[in-house]
C-alpha cells in the first residue's frame, strides 16, 4: 500500500512524515525499508546533509542479512556522495556494497533470478565504473578498468533482461563508445524535487527525534531468529543471504570456487577481494498479520488527516496569504535597501556639491581679487601714461622755449656782427681819407688787403656759428624724435637674463594648498637656474625652458618654446611675476605633484619651475599663429583622441608623468597609479635628462666631505642650464590599447570584490568614500596602484583604504594573472590585511593621527610596496599543497643598512633620552630616514620621516661597475649602489639632528615659519650649504 502511494504522490511533501510515521514501533526488517524511503525523500527534497545522516544511521545499526536491503542501503548513500562529488567515499561504499552483493546474485543465477536483483547488480556497475572514471580524470585509480564492467553488464542485460530493457540500452550505447556521462546523468538524474516544504525545521527536528528513539530504544545490532527471519524474507519475495566463503565449511567452499570459476569463462568481472561480512542477528519481531494492522492503521490516519486538509480551503487561503505577506516584506525591505542605498549615494553627491560650491565660491573669490588686481594695475598703468603724456608736454615746451631762446640769441648774435661790420667800413673809410694825398694808390690795395681779410674772418666767424646751429638743431631734432615715440609701449631699456650675472633675486609667493585649503605657504624662491625639459605637443617635439629676466626693473619669466624642425623659429614670452602669483592659484596641481615632494616641501626655483609652471605650458592657435599659453590642468602624454571604456562610460585618460617610474592616470574622475619597472618602462617610453640639479648637489657633497681642508671656501652659485627628466610616449595606440587591457582588469576584480557593473558605482569605490571593504569592515581607499613589471607581462592591483574606526589601514592585492594552484588547477592569487597604526609608527616613526593628507598618501605608497603574494609557477608538489592559501599576502621586511644613535639630555629626568636615525630600504631600493626618539611616558618610539628619490642619490653605471664581474653579491646594493650611506656616516646625520626641532617626546620641522610637519624631504635638509656649514662649525671648534 505504501508502494502505492508512493507512485500516485511521488511529489507529496507529507510522504517524508509518514515515512517517519511508519519507521516507528516496527521490525527491523521494516523499519530498514522505511529509513530507505526517507532518505530518498530526504535526497529529493534537496536536504542532502539530513539524507545522509539518516543513510549512514541504517548502514550503523541495521545491518541486514537480506542481501537486496544491503545492496539498496549502501547505494542510497553512494548516490549522496556522488552528488556531493566525493567520489573516494564513493567508491568505497559501492564497493562494499558489490563484493557483499556479487558472490550472492551469480550462485543464484544457477537456480533462478529475478530480473529486479539483477537490475540491481547492474546499477553498482553503474556507480562503481561512473566513480571510477571520474577518480581517473583527477589523476587517482589509473589501473583499473571500469570498461570491463560496462562489457559484463552488457552481457547480464541482453541475457537476463532482454535487449529493449532501459539499462540494457544505457550499457549497449557505453559499449559502443557514446557519450557516457549523458547517457548516465539521463538514467540517474536527480528526481523532480517533490512539492515545497514550508517548515524544514519542522522535518529536521522529527528526523532526528526518530534517531533518537531508534538509537535510544534499541541495541545496535539486532538480533533476530533465523526462522523469523526466513519467514519474513519469503513473505517480502527475498531470499536469505548466506554466509560467504570465509565461514563455511572448507568441502562446501571448494565447490563454490568451482562453480564460480565456471561463471569467470562467460562473464568478466571486475576484480573484487570478497570479504567476510559480520554476522548479524535479529531480535524477535512480531508475526506479520499484526504488522500489517499496525502499517494499515497509520496509513488510515495519515488519510483521514489528508482528507482533513482538503475539507478545509481556509488553511490553504490562509497558507497563501502568508506566502504573498511574506513576499510584500521582502519586497518592501529591497525597496527600503535600496532607498538607504539612494540616500547614501544623495548624501555622498551633496557633500561632493557642497565641497565643489566652495571650491567655486574660493575661486570666485579668487577671481573677484584678480579682477581687482588687474583694474588697479590698469589704472596705475593709464595713471603712468597721463604722467609720461604730461612729462612728454612738458618737454616739448622746455624744447620750444630753448628754440625760441637760441633763435633770439642768433638774432643778438647777427645784429652784433652788423654792427660791427659797420665800425670796421667807418675806419677804413677814415684811414684812406688820411693817406689819400700821399700814397694812393698803395691805399688801395691795402684796402682791398683789409677788406679781404675782414671779409675772409667774418665769413669764417658766420661759417663756425652756424655749424654750431647746425649741431644744436640735429640735438633738437633727437630730442622731437624722443618725444613723438608712442608712449603705449613699454620702453625696454635692457633685458638681461639673471642667469649670466652674478646676483640672485629671490621671489616670494603665496600658495593654497588644494588638498588643505586652510593652510597657506609663503615661498621664497631663489632665480639661480634655467630649467628645461621636453615635451610633446601635437606630434612635435618640443623643448621647454623657463628663467627669469629684469625687465624694467621689474622680474618676469621668460618662456621659450623650440623644436628642432627646419624654418622653424623659436618661441619666446615673458610673464610678470604679478601674474604668475595670480595664476598659482589657480592651476591643479595635485595630479603632478610626486609622493615625496608635496607642496609644503618645494623650496627652490627649480621645483617650483618642474612642478608648477612647465607641466602647464602648451602652445595654441591664434589667427593662424601659434603662442605659448598657460592652461589651469596639465598637459597629457597621451593625445586627446584617445578614449577608454570603463563599464558603461566612455573617458579621455589623462596621463601625467609623477616619480621613479610612477604615472598618474584619470579616466574623467577617477585617479589610477601606474607603476613600472624598469623593462616595462622600456617598451612605452623614451625618458630624456637625468635630473642634473639634483646629482650635482650630491657630487658636490662628496667633494666637500672629501677636501675637508677646503672645506673653508664657498659653494658658488649655480648659473647653469639643468635638464629635468621628461618622458615621451613611443607608440600613441600601442600604449593606450595597454591601459584599457589594464581597466579592464580593475573592471573584472571590482565586480567580483564590491559587485559593482557602473562608472558611478566604481567612482564612489576610488574617490575616497566611506565603503564597506570584503571583510566587512567600514573604510575609505585612500589610492588604486596597479604595478606593472617583466616587460610588462605581469600586473598587480592594489587597493589600500584608511579604517579609522579600527585605527588600520586595509590592504589588498590581487594578481591579473593565473599561476597554480591546488589540485593542477589555476587561480589568481589574492591577498588581504590590516595594517595597524602602532605598526605603521613602528615601520616608519610616524603617529598617523598627526599627519596631513599629503602625508598619508605618501605612507600609502611606502605601505603597497611592503607586501607581496605568495605564488607558485609550477605544479604544486605534496609539501606545497599546505603552503597554498586562499589569502596569500605575504609582509616584506624593511632594511636598515646605517643608523645614528644619540643620548639627548632631558630637563626633567636625570637620564638621557635615545635619538635614532635609520637609513630605511625595501628589497634594495631606499625610501626616506627614519628618525625617532624616545618617549618616556608611553614607552614608545615615534619621530618624523625624511623622504626621498631613489634616482637623485644613485650611482652611475661607470661608478657601479667594476673591472671584472663577481659572481657572488659582496654587499648590499642599498650601500654600494648610491651615495647616500657615505654622505649619512661622515657628517650626514650631524646634519639633520641640527636642522630638526627636538622637544622632550617629539621631534618635527618647522617649515614656512609657522607650519609644524612630521615629513619632508631629506634634500632641503641635507645639502651642500647646510653640510659646509656643519664642516665649518666643527673646524673652527
């Protein structure tokens, strides 16, 4: 009758408790084939770990001695573990189940069999030649052959059960070489899942209270009468199983042997080694006549209560009302979700507007001071002009009064030559009057002689007098030329570059820090170089210089622009200093800025120069002209042409050249590192200049240390030309098909850590954001490095965000490509960590709560290269196997090739208070000094951190390089590959120990003169001045 119901409700859920009905206060023999039923009820309704448990409870404490109930048993619970692919357990247990199963079905074919034991036979075939191949696919049971057993199936099928049987066919289309795995996943396929079980707690809980009893109430063997149980086994249609070979008699067993040798000649099996199975006895059970009443009235009740429901349509209603509530709550808690979601994402565009309000505000303000600027400079400049016009009137005036003078001086001057003229003919007239009786005729020609001569002298006198109007005239006419220049363009007396004379003028600015708008930093820059570096602009490469002029008496930058193309001339501007101190304010300048050298850090007129005016010049066209502009963003590498697709936006990347092989790239609004090696760098990039300022400033160092004796004399300015380094892409499209192959990454890992799909999702990911990170806690990214090396074959991405809350920082790295992993298989590695503030102070002596933002992305940079991931690029031995993990960062260990220990003298206390400095490194490469001092009330060690440039202290390849090659490393490359040791251990740390501000517990830099800073950059504190200055000091003491 429960056969019955089974095939007319194989979808009833209440099937699973009657079956736990009808495994109760039964013989064993039924409560076997009742725990059967339940586990594939259990198996169907998808509650595979309770299907399990049940079949594993039967195979304990029921061991029958009914070969069919024991074959059933253990394939019920084959089947589970082949669904839960554990296909080891598998195999054991069918296993088991064959060589118990086989002996007892080939001696009863002699007599006679029914086709459903041999079914049976033949599903462990199935299972045992399915597990089998399988385990072979993983590498595990090379040598056997589970072909064999499709073969003898094959044979059993079309012999015992005919050719048109179900599994007859599955074993043909095997051994003809079909698809096996379809054929077998047709034949056994999971069940359609019976109907949906409202209360599985419910079910879960009678289950294990039926164990329970079952465990409870009975022995774990059971022992039973063998004519009870024969009675039993006949009435079902089973025959008893039979002791195996191990027990019987040796006669009988030899008879055995050899009538299963005679089978082995038709049908090859698989090679089993039969073992003893227990001996099992049973309890006494109850006749069957009473069995049969007890399973009838429970069936009746279990049909009453059936009938029961359906009378009732208001439990159904009710039942499905529940359903559709339930349904509305989950929705409206979605829509609640997704509202908070909305709300957040409001909240976060409303601080951004706010914020950009007052950005626009300052800048309106900004602009308001600028327009005011420019009007005064207008006004004094239309003043200067009335006054010039007015000065110019004035000495037309002065030279029209002169003219009129020196006309009335020549009109004097002549009427005093007439008159003279005049008295000289009356003396003549009155001397010939006198000698007239005596000597005619020689009066004549004396008189002729006189006048000759008086003639003669006053032609000469009106021949000087008027070259001496000629000469006065040709001034006059200057001076009407002086006057009639248009006084609308500025008069250039000289214009004389600062860099070929001998003085300095030093230009003061005031900056806004971006990032801080609070704080301001007055600058004072020295005009001693000329700074030029290279770009390309619009194909053409382009040299750049900028220096400084007096023209006027007035400072002014002087641009030039020039390209080395034929017919081309050379572009030149001059900027007053006024404007340059109004534009500053208005550039950003964050996205050019290194991690080592930040704002508050730039001291010389050469990095204000590299990092401040020249990543801002371009030229454009005007009315078919080219001119040198100023733009508010900085000049790209890449063209503008180019476009990135990132999810669903399209962006213009802009790439923007930062330190050592560091590039900053936005994609619209979002800020990317790329970091590059040396090989990689190669392939993308011509690098022009080498730094000069700065390696002359370290040679210059060694010279001091090295002629101490001269050591008395000056360091003279530096009027010379310095190359700064300038990178020049070499193929447009080959670079830009690399950044979208690298977004594309990014893409792909954000959508399986944060499971974001949009551009405006991933832009509250990276733009600083409170965010909840894959361990669940609350943290803002603070930067997105992805690292490039190996010619650019590998990449890594790396994310670190700043976890206030938990006082950390969260890092996670994550490669882009696969290397191996377990089990011959392939995976990416992936890593996560926090990284705690105390350690952070530890690493780098810096308490982070005193630090500006500045200084927190430049621990960031320091922090991503102080982990690494674990991975294997070959096939994972046995030992390996332990050494995989899924989180597989590993910590690399800061160097520390020099240090400086001091014992300061404390006020308070009569000890002495230890003062260190470290030169600190990561895998041979240095990053900054350490310095730290101790702090007596909370037994710590804190300080401040001095920054570097790893390319400014580095050898040449000429110095590195030695006669002949070695082929062991003899010393750290962190000491014979740069200069910085050397220059640290012979004055070096003196050096800084002076040029820092040292209290009882902390030690800073007061820079600007009013702005305390825990880090800055090791060259403004150690240079030649200050080293010289140090020498001098101790030489004199």
């Amino acid at each position: 009758m429960f056969a019955q119901m089974f095939e007319e409700y194989p979808e009833s859920p209440d099937l699973i408790i009657l079956t736990i009905s009808l495994s109760q206060d039964v013989p064993p023999f039924y409560c076997v084939q009742s725990l059967n039923n339940l586990t594939v009820l259990l198996f169907q309704a998808h509650m595979i770990d309770l299907a399990k448990k049940v079949a594993k409870f039967n195979l304990k404490y029921f061991e029958q001695d009914i070969p069919q109930l024991h074959m059933i048993s253990h394939l019920n619970l084959s089947r589970i573990y082949y669904y839960l692919q554990d296909f080891k357990k598998c195999l054991s247990i069918t296993e088991k189940a064959l060589v118990n199963y086989e002996p007892y079905i080939f001696k009863e074919i002699k007599n006679s069999c029914r086709p459903k034991d041999i079914v049976l036979l033949l599903n462990g075939y199935i299972f045992y030649a399915k597990t089998v191949q399988n385990l072979q696919v993983l590498g595990f049971c090379q040598d056997l052959d589970f072909q064999q057993f499709f073969i003898n199936g094959a044979k059993l099928g079309r012999k015992y059960l005919g050719p048109q049987h179900q599994i007859t066919k599955l074993f043909l289309f095997s051994e003809r070489g079909s698809n096996l795995k379809k054929s077998f996943n047709n034949y056994i396929p999971m069940k359609k899942p019976i109907g949906k079980i409202l209360n599985t707690s419910k079910v879960c809980f009678q289950v294990h209270q039926l164990l329970k009893t079952l465990k409870s109430g009975q022995t774990p063997l059971f022992k039973n009468p063998r004519f009870i149980e024969r009675s039993i086994s006949e009435a079902q249609g089973f025959k008893p199983f039979k002791r195996p070979d191990s027990v019987k008699p040796q006669s009988q067993r030899h008879d055995l042997n050899q009538s299963q040798k005679i089978q082995q000649t038709n049908i090859h099996k698989g090679s089993f080694r039969i073992q003893s199975p227990k001996l099992i006895q049973s309890q006494p059970v109850q006749p069957q006549n009473d069995i049969e009443q007890i399973i009838q009235r429970k069936i009746d009740t279990f049909m009453k209560s059936q009938s029961q429901k359906k009378q009732e349509p208001k439990i159904v209603e009710l039942e499905k009302k529940i359903d559709e509530l339930t349904k509305e709550n989950k929705r409206i808690q979605n829509q609640r979700k997704e509202r908070e979601v909305e709300i957040e994402e409001l909240k976060d565009k409303i601080t951004q507007l706010s914020a950009e309000a007052l950005k626009i505000k300052f800048r309106l303000q900004e602009q308001e001071t600028a327009q005011e600027r420019m009007k005064l400079l207008q006004q004094q400049q239309q003043q200067q002009q009335i006054i010039q016009q007015q000065q110019q009137q004035q000495q037309q005036q002065q030279q029209q009064q002169q003219q009129q003078q020196q006309q009335q001086q020549q009109q004097q001057q002549q009427q005093q030559q007439q008159q003279q003229q005049q008295q000289q003919l009356q003396n003549s007239q009155i001397s010939t009057q006198q000698h007239q009786s005596s000597d005619f005729q020689p009066g004549i020609m004396q008189e002729r002689m006189s006048f000759g001569v008086a003639s003669n002298q006053s032609q000469k006198i009106q021949n000087l007098q008027i070259k001496k109007q000629e000469r006065q005239s040709t001034i006059d006419i200057h001076n009407l030329i002086n006057g009639l220049v248009d006084t609308d363009e500025p008069k250039i007396n000289s214009i004389s570059m600062i860099n070929d004379t001998d003085f300095t003028i030093d230009l003061n600015l005031t900056i806004l820090d971006q990032m801080d708008q609070s704080k301001q930093y007055s600058i004072n820059l020295t005009t001693d170089q000329t700074i030029v570096k290279k770009a390309l602009i619009e194909n053409v490469l382009y040299e750049i210089s900028c220096g400084v002029v007096q023209k006027n008496k007035e400072l002014s930058i002087k641009i030039s622009i020039n390209s080395k193309q034929q017919h081309s001339t050379a572009k030149v501007e001059y900027v007053e200093l006024s404007i340059i101190k109004d534009l500053i304010q208005f550039i950003d300048y964050k996205n050019v800025l290194p991690y080592t050298q930040q704002l508050k850090c730039i001291t010389t007129f050469k990095q204000f120069i590299q990092y401040l005016i020249i990543p801002f010049i371009s030229i454009k066209e005007e009315e078919g002209e080219q001119k040198i502009s100023i733009y508010a963003q900085p000049q790209s590498l890449l063209n503008d042409g180019d476009k990135i697709q990132l999810c669903d936006e399209q962006c213009i990347p802009q790439l923007y050249p930062l330190e050592d092989g560091i590039f900053r790239l936005i994609l619209n609004t979002i800020a990317l590192d790329l970091q590059f090696d040396q090989s990689s760098l190669d392939q993308f990039f011509d690098v022009y200049g080498q730094d000069d300022y700065e390696r002359e400033e370290v040679q210059e160092m060694i010279r001091i240390q090295e002629n101490l004796e001269k050591s008395n004399d000056t360091v003279k300015p530096k009027h010379k030309v310095y190359n700064i380094r300038s990178y020049i892409v070499k193929n447009q499209q080959k670079l830009t098909q690399f950044i979208q192959k690298l977004v594309n990454d990014l893409e792909e890992l954000l959508y399986r850590i944060f499971n974001v799909q949009k551009f405006q999702q991933i832009n509250k990911i990276l733009s600083g954001t409170q965010i909840t990170m894959p361990n669940k806690s609350q943290a803002k990214v603070q930067m997105c490095l992805i690292k490039i090396w190996d010619k650019n074959t590998f990449q890594r991405i790396i994310f670190i965000a700043d976890n206030s809350r938990e006082q950390c920082f969260e890092l996670f790295l994550s490669n882009t490509y696969e290397t191996y992993g377990p089990r011959q298989s392939k995976v990416k590695a992936m890593g996560h960590t926090q990284i705690q503030y105390d350690n952070v102070c530890q690493k780098l002596g810096l308490n982070v709560s005193n630090l500006d933002q500045a200084d927190s992305l430049l621990i960031c940079n320091i922090l991503c290269n102080c982990y690494t991931l674990l991975t294997f690029t070959k096939e994972l031995d046995a030992d390996d196997q332990e050494r995989f993990k899924e989180n597989a960062i590993l910590s690399v260990d800061l160097s520390c090739e020099c240090n400086c220990r001091m014992f300061l003298n404390n006020q308070h206390s009569m000890y002495k208070i230890p003062f260190t400095m470290s030169y600190l490194g990561i895998q041979d490469k240095p990053i900054g000094i350490r310095v730290q001092i101790y702090d007596v009330h909370t037994n710590t060690e804190q300080g401040m951190f001095l920054s570097i440039s790893k390319e400014t202290w580095d050898k040449l390849e000429i110095q590195v390089k030695g006669k002949h090659s070695r082929k062991y490393t003899l010393q750290n490359k962190m000491s014979s590959e740069y200069h910085l040791p050397q220059i640290l251990q012979n004055g070096g740390f003196h050096v800084i120990k002076e040029k820092l501000t040292v209290e009882e517990n902390k030690t800073y830099r007061i820079l600007h003169g009013k702005h305390i800073s825990f880090v800055d950059r090791l060259e403004n504190v150690l240079n030649s001045y200050s080293l010289l200055e140090y020498l001098n000091k101790k030489l004199q003491s």
